[in-house]
C-alpha cells in the first residue's frame, strides 16, 4: 500500500491530544492541598500513572477513529502489482520482439534468435496471447495479439523472418511492445527482447516505457564466430577535370571489427556492376585501412559505384555503394543595360568564380531575354533595368515556376506595377552622397543568405558604404532580411509560388555604392544565387533507414511521380502528389523513373549503418531498467499485469472513502459509548 | 438549645453533644469550653469531681517517722494498733496540653480545621481542668516550641488567649520539641499531646515516651480530617503536601484502597506502640463531637486513679 498524501500523517500527532487531555491536562487543573503525601507517596506511582486513563475503550475507539480519518487523508491506494499478486497467476500477453538487423547475420546469430523466439511462442499457455515484432532501425509487427489457435501463424512468421539492411534501435520496438500490452486486458504482460544487444543501439531511454507489471525477458545472442569482420564504412570522392571530361578519385575506408585481423583480403571498386579495379586489404583488429582507387572518368549520369570487400563472417557491411553524376551548373541570365553601362561585371566576374556549384552566366538585355534562356536558367539577376511589362510578366512565369529573381535598383529601375511579384514597392532614390554614407545596420542572420555570416569575423556588411538607395515599401507577406543604418530595408525578400524573389534595394555596381570592392560581396552574392536557385549538393548516397522522396536528383523541384525500382527488383509506384515517401529498407540502388516507366529520373545508393557492424554488446538489464522505469516499475522475472485504465487507477485510490466512513463511524460509536458512560 | 446538634453516639448514653463545626462558630474559646463541659457534665450520672484530696485510698502500719496526726485512732481503738490513713493526693495536679501547630494541621475537608478542632479540644480540656482547680498550662510546637504558657491556677485565660491567636506556618517535627519539653516538665502532671502524628509510628513513640520519665501522665490525641480517613476524593488531581509544597498526581479511585489500609496500619501501629508503652491514645475524627475526646480523657483519668 502507498499513500499520495503521505505528509498527513504529520497529523497523527493529534492523537497525543485525547491522552494529554487525560493525563496532563486534568492534573493541572485541580491542585487539592492535602496534609501529608506520606501515604500517597507509599502507593506504587507507577500504578497510579497507568490507571489513570478511565476507560480504556472508549480511549481506544477515539485513537482509531481519529487515526482512521488522517488515514483518509493521506490517501491510501493499493499498488497494481500488489493487486495483480493478489489476483495471482493469469492468462499473459506476450510481445516477442525480434531484433533482424543486419548484425544478427554475424555467424550464426540469427538461428540462434529464430530458436530462442521459437521457444518463446511454444512456451506460450492455452490461455496466452502471443505477439511478434520485428524490429531494426524501426519495429513491425509481424502478427499482433495471436490467440493459441494462431500459434502456426506466429512459427511461420519467425521462420519467413530474415535479417534485414537496417541497424538495431531498441526505442521503438520497445513503444510498439508498450501499445500492445498497453491494449491488452490479460492479467500478466511479459515482453521477450531477443537481440544481439549492440551497444549502438541504445541511446538511453528515448520514451521507451512499459507498463508497469511488465516482465521483460532479455534474451542475449552473443559469441560465436571467431573471424575478422570488415566494414567499409565510407568513401570520399575527389572530383578532377581531365581533357575536359570529369573524373573522380574513390579513396574507401575498410574497417575491421572483428576478432581476429584480416589478412590477404580484397577490396574491389566497382562501377556500374563491373568490378573495374582491386585492391589487396589487410585490417589488424579494431584497425582502419584507407584505400585509394585510380580516378575514374564520369561516363554519364546516375554512374552507379560500389566498394566491396572479401568475403567474411558479417556480408553485408562489406559493400559499399555511392552514386556519381557530372556536376550540374546553376544557370543564372543576368539582365543588364548593355555594353554601355558595363554595371554587370562585378556580377559576372563574381560569379565566374564559384566551383561548388558551377554557375553559368549569360548577360542579356531586357528586351533580349529569350523564352529558351528563361526555360534553361535558375537564377534571373536584374541589374538595374527598366523592366517592360511583358518581360515581367513572363518573369512572373518564371519565378512561380521555381525561378529565382535578384533585383539590384539603381536610378535607372523601375517595374510594372500590374506584375505582383516584387517583394516591395519602389519608390524615390535616396541620395546619400553628402553626409554619412548609408550602411548596413541590421540583418537577418538566420536566413540561408546571411547564415555563413551569423560567426564573428565572418564578414563585415558595415564596410560596404551605400551612397544612394531606393526607398522601398514592403509587401505584407515579404521579409525585410537587412535594413539600412536609418532602418530603412535594403534587401527583402517575398516566395511568389515555388520560387523566391530578392530586392536589393541599391545597385550591385559601384554607380551607387562600393559594396562590389568588399570582401563580403562575393560570398554574398554566391550565398544568395545558391539560394535562389534552391541548390543542394546531391548525396552521393543515403542510409538505409532514410526516407527517399520523389524529388530526389531532379534538378528543380517538379511535380514528383513515377516509378521506385528497388534493389531487390520490387517497382513501387509514387503518387502523383507527391506526398508519399519511401523509406529504404534495403542496400543497394534504388532506381526512380517516371510514370511510364522507361526513363530513368535519379538512382539513389542505399548503404547499410556501419555503426551496427560494430558487434560491441551492452548488458540488457540496462535497457530492462530503463523500459521497466528501475527496480520498482517492473520485475527481470514473475508476475505481470492489468493494463492501467484511469478507472482502475480511480478504484485503486477510492480506498480513502472506506476508511474515511469508518472512522466517522467510530466517532459516532464514540459518542454513544461516552453517553452511555456518563449516564452510568 | 439551637447549638446543640443531634449526634448521639452510642458510646456514651445520655450525653448530648455538639457539632464541632457548629461550636467552630461560635469562635469564643472559652465559651465554646464552658458550653462543652457544662453540657458534658450535665449528662454524665457520676460526679466528675473526684479525685478530691479528702478521698480515703488506703490504711497501712505506723513506721516511725510517720506523721502521728495520720494515725487512725478508730482502728487503733478497735485493734490496738497503730494504722496510717492514705488519701489520694490528687489536688493541684499541673496539667499541660501539648499542641501540634505544624502546617499540616491547618487542614480541614468539613468546615473546619484538624488546628480548629485541637484548640478547642484544648480550651474544653483546660476548662474542664480548670473546674477542678488544677494548675493548667500550655504549650504549642510545629519544628520547635512556639508558645509556651507554664501550668498555673491562674492560667486558664492566658491559655485560652495564646490558643486564640495559634497561627500554622511552619512544618511540624515532632521529636525536637517533644524531646525538650521532656525535661522541662520537672513536677508530675498529666501532659496532653494532641498532633496529626504525621510520622513513622516509630518516630512518634520515640518523641512522645520520653514525656512520661518524670511519672508524668501522658494522653495522646490523634487528630484527623474525615478526608485523611476516608480519602474520599473523587477527581484525578494533583496533589499539593501543605508542609514540603511537594505535587504528586493522584487519581484517589485508584488508590482509596491502598491509602485507607496504609492509615488502617498507621493508626493501628500507633495504638499498639503507644499501649505498650502505657501511653494513653485517642483517635479523633474531625468530624466526632468534642465530647467524644473529653470523656474518653475522663474515663482514662479515672481508669489511672483506679489502678493506683
């Protein structure tokens, strides 16, 4: 029993008041002056004391009444598990969760893992409900809730288990074991937790809760195989431009985690399924090698590569594959006033420089930007042009498609008011020749633009001196990212559709400002054509375990829809919202194509997490004391129980209404034995 | 009379005695005396007044030296010898009363203190003296000798007057002062102790024998309150000794068994020490008429008188 008020019983002091008002109270009141105590004094004091109380029941029903009610209050409840003892042995609920990542391939673990999930299931009485899970990186149930007529299904769906790509999580397998006990209504609840018990995959507790009751049953599949096992776990690719064709350099990273060195092993790049170059491998225990392949020529897109190593008690983590496609250039049409004003070339020269991405230039004139350029281009940079309304019109096009619009004012700048794109109004050129240049006051760090300048010394804006601007009014849905040291904004920012529009509020040349000659314009402008153009480094590969969508390896963000190709073969068509995602589950390339299915849109590689090759185990008790919340949650071994309903929690704390009555009840016993008394 | 009450105990037939709490009233000693021992001889048949001098006692043989005035010259006629006359020598006896004023006798449950009680017990006893022309003194003591009114034939008022304005202060020892009196009291008398005797009945007989050395006669007088009896308290209280200030929580149901058997035992101590020693005792109840302790005082006296 425990009490959810446990300080009343400070209360029980009270108590001491019905015996001090019989013992010390009464004697203080009355003084009787009496010749001599020499008698009284020869009668044994200690008699005299212990007679004193009157009657002795009446004292007692007093004391329990009053102890009964402080008892009330510190609301007694009887614990589940003491209820459930009381109830003793019942039908249980068992969860067998099953650990089929990919570790459990090592040697012979994962037979061993089928047989002790076996003995679980025939271990199970006519009365008891089985439950499977499967679980890696996530948890599936393989058959939920099976009666004892269901027991075949549950042997056939541990023996069609095999291990899978992914890596060892206990946190979810634990919250699915916790919902189907928690759905439960059987009396016991046990949960068999058959696994490899990496260390890697435990992160502390995560949530993971059980029931209270709950008896969880570690069962440990360790040891075995004596043998060196080895892990690539990663490549790194060296880009190289070679009589203009694009080549790259494979170095991989072989890991032994087994127990005994390698020696004499094979490591072999692969491209496109042939095995192209070998490589001898030799890994002392716990030893990482780097091996360096001869650069490679990218033949096309979506190269397909693999890194695969010998043969050895663990397979699976020895391939490793990755994906390579020449690099894509981020095309940018920048509009300029012509020859002329020459204004674009700071733009130019600036973006002549990038690598990572490759921008690609084209300057043309307002009236000179054809429907091909803007069809081919990400990036569109207005330098200070009169805009006609038809070119932004089909600007407007543009940017909602996905495009991405820099506009720089100068003097010379102006917009079709019809055309709502534009981030802010503009309005009349502030000249700040005289006086103070205007600078850069605030700006909004925790933009993608501005974010490699939120660090110290990482670019100073304040340099740059503004000596005229246009006065800009913001629309209601744009950002104001940098203000003027007056407060006036400098450079906002609006999404029309898919695409983003910036406003400079003052020129990108020097005809309004030296910002062009400072260290941060580069990076600026970079940052912010990267920016508009939505440019990611496309991952050469993802991890099982990441979720794929449709969109990936296109170049601008299209309406997603095709086919996905796994490397088993399966073909897993995507819906046309674009809302559904995969999940990789398998190693290998996943291939996506589009709707009819002939051409191939992106190939993903799909590794393995080599963290779990590491076989390191971890004591189970650590994740049984976590899930069972300690010692006192749970039990290693024993009873179970109920689920807990607020209503069983309800009846498990009315205890305090009984005890509550009877103490009011010995009260009223109280005063008729005391009637009775005082009329005796 | 409206004084009189209607005890009547049955030891003494005929006698009509008055409510100590009533005659406490009263507040005049020697009116209180007088009323008492007027009323008590009124109801006694015999004459009190024996003891005279003129009483014949006895008739012994002439030795030489004798007195020839004392010869009986009738029996010398009759039998031709010469026989001695003896009368009882009882004139002008000293008559001492010893009065406890310790704290502890300042007590009483009934209207009236054990000290009350004892003075006027005190006064009767002096006036009844005094009736009989003997010489009468007075000597009150708690830890030492307090008041001392030597024995005189014209001491009656001076005791009557000392026993008036008795105060209790101090608590009460009884050997000390008993011890001293012993030696003080050269001439053969009859000396009263009238006390609680809040003692060891040891000590008390201890402190008292000695008064008898001197052929003294000795009448002891234990005063007691009803409630010292009879404990007849009902309320657990704490409670208070007048002498030491000493508390003590008592719940007197428990213990009116005990404590009646202890008093039972002391009481019953002190009459057989007292008897052995050939000591006079008297228990008196507060709460029992005065007369009660006269004539047991009288008939003791003339018990002695006979013995002789």
């Amino acid at each position: 029993m425990s009490f959810l008020a446990p300080l009343f019983f400070a209360a029980l002091a009270a108590l001491a008041i019905p015996v001090l008002i019989h013992l010390i109270q009464r004697e203080k009141k009355q003084v009787v002056r009496f010749p001599s105590l020499m008698f009284v004094q020869r009668v044994p004091y200690k008699s005299v004391r212990r007679r004193r109380i009157h009657n002795w029941l009446l004292l007692c029903v007093r004391l329990t009444a009053l102890a009964l009610i402080v008892l009330a209050f510190a609301r007694p409840f009887l614990r589940r598990d003491t209820l459930n003892t009381a109830v003793g042995a019942g039908a249980r609920e068992v969860v067998v969760l099953l650990d089929d990542s990919y570790s459990l391939a090592y040697g012979d673990h994962w037979e061993r893992a089928r047989a002790a999930a076996s003995n679980a299931i025939n271990g199970l009485g006519p009365d008891d409900r089985g439950s499977l899970v499967l679980f890696g990186s996530g948890a599936e149930i393989a058959l939920r809730s099976a009666a004892s007529g269901d027991r075949p299904r549950l042997a056939a769906a541990v023996a069609a288990a095999r291990p899978g790509a992914s890596a060892t999580r206990y946190a979810p397998a634990l919250k699915v074991a916790g919902s189907i006990l928690a759905e439960s209504s059987l009396p016991r609840r046990e949960v068999v937790l058959i696994s490899d018990f990496q260390r890697g995959g435990w992160r502390g507790e995560e949530g993971a809760r059980l029931p209270e009751g709950t008896t969880v049953t570690p069962v440990a599949i360790a040891g075995g195989a004596d043998a060196p096992n080895v892990a690539v776990t990663g490549v790194s690719l060296a880009r190289s431009t070679f009589s203009n064709q694009e080549r790259v350099a494979v170095t991989a990273v072989a890991v032994n985690r087994g127990t005994r060195a390698l020696r004499g092993g094979q490591l072999s790049l692969e491209i496109g399924g042939r095995p192209i170059q070998s490589k001898p491998l030799d890994v002392e225990v716990n030893g990482s090698v780097s091996v360096v392949f001869d650069p490679v020529t990218v033949a096309g897109a979506f190269m397909r590569g693999s890194v695969r190593a010998s043969d050895d008690a663990l397979a699976v983590d020895n391939a490793f594959h990755f994906v390579v496609s020449p690099a894509q250039p981020v095309r940018v049409i920048v509009v300029d006033r012509g020859a002329t004003g020459g204004g674009a070339l700071y733009l130019t020269r600036a973006l002549a420089i990038g690598e990572a991405p490759r921008f690609e230039t084209v300057v043309r004139q307002p009236d000179a930007v054809a429907e091909d350029d803007l069809r081919r281009a990400s990036v569109v940079l207005l330098n200070d042009v009169a805009v006609p309304a038809a070119l932004a019109r089909r600007l407007q096009r543009f940017v909602e498609g996905g495009g991405g619009l820099l506009v720089a004012l100068g003097p010379r700048a102006s917009w079709s008011p019809d055309v709502d794109v534009l981030p802010a109004a503009i309005e009349a050129p502030v000249d700040r020749t005289r006086g103070d240049a205007a600078r850069l006051g605030t700006l909004e760090f925790g933009h993608p633009g501005f974010e490699p300048f939120r660090a110290p010394r990482s670019g100073d804006f304040a340099a740059a001196r503004i000596y005229g601007y246009r006065a800009v009014k913001p629309a209601a849905d744009a950002q104001v990212l940098a203000r003027f040291d007056g407060g006036a904004p400098a450079l906002v920012e609006r999404r029309v559709g898919a695409g983003k529009v910036l406003l400079w509020a003052s020129s990108l040349d020097l005809s309004w400002s030296d910002f062009p000659l400072k260290p941060v314009y580069l990076p600026f402008v970079h940052r912010a054509a990267r920016h508009l153009a939505s440019y990611s480094e496309p991952a050469p590969w993802l991890t099982v375990g990441q979720v794929l969508d449709a969109s990936a390896g296109a170049a601008r963000s299209q309406p997603a829809s095709g086919v996905v190709l796994t490397p088993s073969g399966r073909r897993v068509s995507m819906d046309e919202e674009g809302a559904e995602v995969i999940e990789l589950a398998e190693q290998g390339f996943y291939e996506l194509r589009n709707r009819s299915g002939d051409a191939v849109t992106a190939v993903v590689a799909s590794n393995v997490d080599t963290a779990e090759s590491d076989l390191t185990p971890m004591d189970p008790k650590e994740i049984v004391a976590a899930a069972t919340a300690g010692p006192g949650g749970g039990r290693e071994a024993g009873g179970s129980g109920q689920p807990v309903t607020p209503e069983t929690q309800e009846r498990s704390q009315r205890l305090w209404w009984y005890v509550l009555c009877l103490g009011i009840l010995l009260l009223g016993a109280d005063t008729v034995i005391s009637n009775r008394l005082s009329k005796s | 009379m409206s004084l009189m009450a209607s005890h009547n105990p049955s030891a003494i037939p005929g006698a009509r005695f008055m409510d100590p709490v009533v005659l406490a009233r009263i507040g005049n000693l020697s009116l209180v005396s007088r009323a008492v021992v007027d009323g008590f001889i009124n109801g006694l048949h015999k004459a009190p007044y024996f003891g005279a001098s003129v009483d014949f006692a006895e008739h012994r043989g002439y030795v030489p030296g004798d007195d020839i005035r004392r010869v009986d010259w009738r029996v010398w006629a009759r039998t031709d010898r010469y026989y001695v006359k003896e009368y009882e020598a009882e004139s002008n006896m000293n008559f001492s009363v010893l009065l406890d004023i310790s704290k502890s006798m300042d007590y009483g449950s009934i209207g009236m203190t054990k000290l009350d009680y004892a003075r006027m017990l005190t006064a009767c006893l002096t006036n009844l003296v005094h009736h009989q022309r003997d010489r009468v003194g007075f000597v009150a003591f708690d830890e030492d000798i307090v008041e001392h009114v030597p024995p005189s034939a014209k001491h009656m008022e001076t005791v009557l007057h000392v026993l008036d304005r008795l105060k209790p202060g101090r608590p009460g020892r009884l050997r000390e002062p008993l011890h001293k009196l012993a030696e003080h009291f050269g001439r053969r008398g009859v000396l009263v102790v009238i006390s609680d005797f809040y003692a060891d009945p040891e000590t008390v007989v201890d402190a008292v024998t000695p008064l008898r050395f001197r052929g003294n006669d000795l009448v002891v007088f234990h005063v007691l309150d009803p409630a010292e009896i009879e404990f007849g308290f009902t309320n657990a209280s704490a409670f208070e000794d007048l002498e030491s200030g000493e508390q003590l929580p008592v719940v007197p149901e428990a213990m009116r068994k005990e404590y009646r058997s202890l008093v039972r035992a002391h009481i019953d101590a002190l009459q057989q020490r007292f008897s052995e020693v050939r000591v006079d005792y008297t228990l008196l109840d507060t709460s029992k008429p005065l007369d009660h302790a006269l004539f047991r005082y009288l008939s003791s006296r003339e018990k002695k008188l006979r013995l002789r």
